[in-house]
C-alpha cells in the first residue's frame, strides 16, 4: 500500500514527465531521432486503423471488424 505522501510524490512526477513530453523542445528532438520520424507512406491496413481512431474520436459509427 502506497501512503499519501508517496502517492502524492508520484502524482507529481506523472505531471511533470507529461509536461516536459508536451513542451516544443523534447518535440523538435524527438523529430530527430529515427524511431520516432513520420512515414509518408504506411501500410493500408495501418491507414485503416488509424481512420477508425478518427471516425470513433468525432463520434461516429458504423466501424466492423474486417
């Protein structure tokens, strides 16, 4: 079992590696490392996926498995 304190210190720290991921510098660095550069050119199945995410993040329905 955690106590409060603790819980309270790894709460913290949760918010802070968040922050430091969102801030525009770890970003541009991150753009430069290969493993995480965009593709242009993705598998269609992968296309597919991604397209769901989108349609059931605005709310809409109509997804099946294929």
């Amino acid at each position: 079992m955690m106590t409060r304190n603790k819980l309270e210190k790894t709460e913290r720290l949760a918010a802070e590696v968040r922050r430091q991921f969102g801030a525009e510098a770890t970003t541009r660095f991150l753009r430069t490392l290969p493993a995480f550069r965009t593709e242009l050119d993705i598998p269609d199945r992968l296309e597919q996926l991604l397209k769901h995410l989108d349609r059931v993040e605005f709310g809409e329905a109509g997804w099946r498995r294929q």
